[in-house]
C-alpha cells in the first residue's frame, strides 16, 4: 500500500505497510480502486456534459459518496467498499451507452470487471505512485484530496436535499482531469484553485443547506457534565442523522450527547427544542477510545472519524452514511430516507448511565450570522484598539504530541487577540479559561470544519467594514492545524479568496513536492510553525511576543 492523504502519515512521507489510521493494505487498496473507477465514471459523466446530455442526481450523489467512503478514518469495511466498486461499475456500464461519441476516453472510463479477484492486481496499479513525475503527482493529489473535501461538504447538503449541479459537473470534470497526461503543470495549479472556487461553492451550499433545516447557529452554553439516564453518544459531522436520532429517542427514556465535531449540533435552534439532548460528551476525535470505553452507551457514527475500536466497546459501535467498520453494525438508509435508529435506541436503554469525566460548560455558536449581530462590538473593539488581531485557528486535532503546541500557542497569545476557529483543533483550547474583551469571548467557535466557511465570510465583512482592497490588509493571522481532505479544501478555498501568508502545523503536507511546495511558498507565502516563541516574535513582533509567552 502507499498512502500519505492525512497529516499522520509515517515518516511524514507515507503509509506503505500498515495504515497509521489502522486501515490495511487490503481496504487501502479497494479505496484506491474505488477512486479509479470513480475517476473512469466522471470521464463519462463530463463526456455526457460536453454531448449536452444530463446527468441524474444519483449518479452525483454515486460519486460525491465514493470519494466521501476514501477520506481518512471515515470506513474500514472492505466489503462495504467492494460494493460500491461493483456499483459504480454498473452504473458506467449503463451511462456507457449515452455516450455518442467514445473515442478520447481514458482506458478508466472502459475498465469493467465482474470478478472481484481482478480487483487487487488492479489497484496495484492505478494507486497514487501510478503517476510517475513527482510534482505532476503531487498536483494531481492535491485537486484529489480537495475533492475529497469537497465531496465531504456537498454529502452533508444532499443529506438536507441540497444539491448544486455546477459543484457536481465541476467534482466529476476535476476528477477526470487527473487521469489526463497532456495538462501541463501550469494547467494543473490553475485546476487546483479552481478547485478552491468550488471548494467555496461547495461550504456556502452546507451553510445554506444547515441553516435553512436547523436555523442560524447561536451563541450556546454546553453542558459537558453529563444525566443520570442511559445515553447514545453521536459522533461525526451529519446533521441530518442528529436530527433523525434526536426524534426517533423522545420519549424513550435515552438521553443524546454529542462528541467531537458534532459539538456545534448543541448551537442549532431546532435542536434546543429536545429535552433529552443533554449536551456535549468528550473531546477530540482521537480521544475516543478511553471515552468511548467511559460512555457506556452505544455510539453512533455518522461519517468519519473513526479510530479502529478496542474490543471491550466494539459491539456498541453503530455506523451511518460513509462511515463503517468491519463487525459494526451499519444502520442504512440513502439520502431522502428516514433512518431507522430503533436498534442503537433498545440497546442503549440496556446500558448504564456515562461515567462523568468532567463537568462545567463551553461556549460557542459563533457562525457568520451571529457574529455579523455582534459587528458593531467587534468593529468598536478593534478600533478602539481593545482587539488587536484575529488568530484563525481552525481546523484538525490529532494524536501527535507536537499538536500540544496550539495549546501553548492559544495560552501564550496576547490578551488583545481573539481566536476564529472551527473544527475539532479547537479542543486543543476551547476549555482554557482565556477570558473575554468587553464580553467578547477570546474564542469564537464558528462550529465543525464544515463550518470553516463562516470564517471566510468573516474575514470578507471585515474587508468591507474596514473599506480594505486587500483581504490580506486585515488585523488576521492564520495558523492552521490540518488533518484530512476536508482541511485541503478549505485551505484551496482561501488560497482562491486571496488569503496569503497560512501556517499549516504540525507538518506541511507529504503530498507536496519540494516544487510544488515551493510555488505555494513563493506564490502564496505558505509555511511551517515553528516553536510557540518564534512564531509570535513573527506575528507580533518582539515586545508583544515577548508579553505573550510571560502572561
């Protein structure tokens, strides 16, 4: 196997024997597969475009939910993923005969099999190291891994019967272009930010598609003690999965607890409305296997996330959607249908209440919405000096020890600086008691890293508050702890706004060539972190680095 997608890749240079998610050679390689025969599907789907023909939303939804299935610690299950091989296959098959002219086709958009003994040789030689020139390769996985992202984000909206065609034409037509041997690597950097334009298409879909179902998030106390009734704990980023559990458990004696990037569930109005709906349970999603243990109850996943189970809890796992994990319950149910939650529901009832592990409460809800309610304070506080800086500090949390230094970074920041995050980074600092400016609290939780479009729009208000020609001109820094697919996109999405001068952390990615990293350094300013010290000598200056270590 070779996989270096996520941030934790070994050797920060990639996976070859074991992956360190805990995927195996053999569902790495049936992941690998189903991307290819993905790919070959989009070459037709683009092809039936270009003929002028349409392309059905569940062929959109086939491919958006395939490279959803790819993205890392989302599903394990290798015979999940040969189904949806064999699927895909079919449904090219069938789109085949649409298509008037075939010549041009990439031997993908023709690669069949009905003997699933074809289908390791296969993958072994449509992997990632198929593309031979480094920084081609490199190109081409970076527009894959923000597709990813992007699949990610537009699954989420399909889920609330949310759907843009142009972000779909878009996703497939990228995809195809990575089988093309003739774009230049000019042509390839200009895909890789237009997959950024998308990419910001494709979270304003999301944005829509949650607030108009579920309201504008708001400003939230959440609960992290927890009730004296038996729980299930909901894990991942679907909305409409919370929602579905949420109803289908009134009334049932079961009480409902979010972890992880579910978190922001707790800001949305139509959820308040449940009783049962206790709060928010744990931490990041790496943490997962002590508390999950101390949760007693059953746990539902809904996409990714997953940390391969211990076996004392394994049987209380539940998954959903693009998650799965080999002797795990899958509960089904395609986009449009209710789910039927009434296994995970009786089995909670037969476990015992979740053991606390700590009690208190955080804040958050700071979405665009609410946050444009709050301007005038901002913008007062700015200009009066109160609020020096923003430090975006969204994104992934992780296993590494390395990723203690965004809790150092938040604890060493002057007390005039307020931090913009979403996602589950923000676990690295959101319990730290780092006080407010004139009530403003000095973190502002936009909600999950679905949500990290909330801090693009923003950074645009702002810009235009302040009468700014350049996004760039704004009192905002940007250290950014990245993870999977879903931090590529929005890192391509603000690259595509004009955001210059990122610090991604703890590593820069192993999927970038030292001429591909190059250009985004030269083009774009991308860098490193360093020590907590030396980058806010960099941000601030030395007197108020100097200031922030000592407070």
């Amino acid at each position: 196997m070779f996989c270096y997608q996520c941030q934790e890749t070994a050797g920060c240079k990639g996976c070859t024997q074991m992956g360190v998610c805990g995927k195996n050679p053999e569902v790495a390689a049936m992941q690998d597969l189903l991307v290819y025969v993905t790919k070959g599907l989009s070459a037709v789907t683009t092809r039936l475009r270009a003929e002028g023909k349409k392309v059905s939303q569940d062929v959109n939804h086939m491919a958006t939910l395939n490279l959803f299935i790819t993205i890392t610690n989302a599903n394990f299950d290798e015979e999940a993923i040969i189904k949806r091989i064999f699927a895909t296959l079919e449904k090219k098959r069938e789109l085949l005969k649409e298509v008037s002219d075939t010549s041009s086709l990439h031997e993908a958009a023709f690669w069949d099999s009905n003997d699933r003994s074809e289908f390791a040789h296969k993958a072994a030689v449509v992997g990632v190291l198929a593309t031979e020139n480094e920084d081609v390769r490199s190109l081409r996985e970076l527009v894959i891994y923000g597709l990813k992202g992007l699949s990610a984000y537009s699954k989420h909206a399909n889920a609330l019967l949310q759907d843009n065609e142009d972000v779909d034409a878009f996703l497939q037509r990228a995809l195809a272009y990575t089988l093309d041997d003739s774009l230049t690597v000019d042509e390839l950097v200009a895909l890789v930010l237009e997959t950024g334009k998308f990419g910001v298409d494709g979270m304003a879909l999301l944005d829509k598609a949650n607030t108009t179902a579920y309201g504008n998030p708001e400003i939230t106390k959440v609960n992290i003690g927890v009730g004296t009734r038996p729980g299930i704990l909901i894990s991942g980023h679907d909305l409409r999965d919370m929602e579905m559990l949420l109803k289908q458990t009134e009334g049932t004696g079961v009480d409902v607890y979010t972890h992880s990037e579910m978190l922001p569930a707790n800001y949305y109005p139509a959820f308040k409305k449940y009783s049962h709906f206790v709060g928010n349970y744990g931490n990041a999603w790496w943490k997962q296997k002590e508390e999950f243990e101390s949760f007693n109850g059953p746990i539902l996943m809904t996409t990714n996330c997953i940390v391969p189970p211990k076996d004392s809890y394994k049987d209380r796992i539940y998954t959903t959607g693009s998650a799965g994990f080999p002797g795990c319950k899958h509960i089904a149910g395609d986009i449009g249908q209710e789910k039927d939650f009434s296994e995970i529901i009786e089995h909670a009832k037969r476990c015992a209440p979740p053991t606390e592990i700590e009690t208190g409460e955080i804040i958050g809800g700071f979405a665009h919405n609410q946050v444009f309610a709050l301007a005038d304070k901002v913008v007062d506080a700015v200009k009066s000096g109160a609020i020096k800086k923003f430090i975006v500090m969204g994104g992934c949390d992780g296993r590494a020890k390395s990723r203690n230094y965004y809790t150092d970074f938040a604890k060493a920041l002057p007390k005039d600086t307020v931090i913009l995050t979403a996602g589950c980074a923000k676990f690295k600092y959101n319990k730290l008691p780092l006080g407010d400016i004139g009530g403003i609290p000095r973190v502002l939780d936009a909600g999950q890293c679905n949500d990290s479009y909330s801090l693009a729009v923003i950074a645009l208000k702002l810009k235009e508050i302040f009468g700014l020609d350049d996004i760039n001109d704004l009192p905002i820094v940007y250290n950014i702890a990245w993870y999977e697919q879903k931090a590529v996109i929005v890192l391509l999405a603000l690259l595509y706004l004009g955001v210059k001068n990122i610090h991604l952390g703890p590593t820069l990615p192993a999927f970038l060539s030292p001429n591909v990293a190059k250009v985004l350094v030269e083009n774009f300013g991308i860098a490193g972190i360093g020590t907590v010290e030396d980058d806010l000598k960099l941000f601030f200056g030395d007197d108020v680095a100097l200031e922030g270590v000592a407070g």
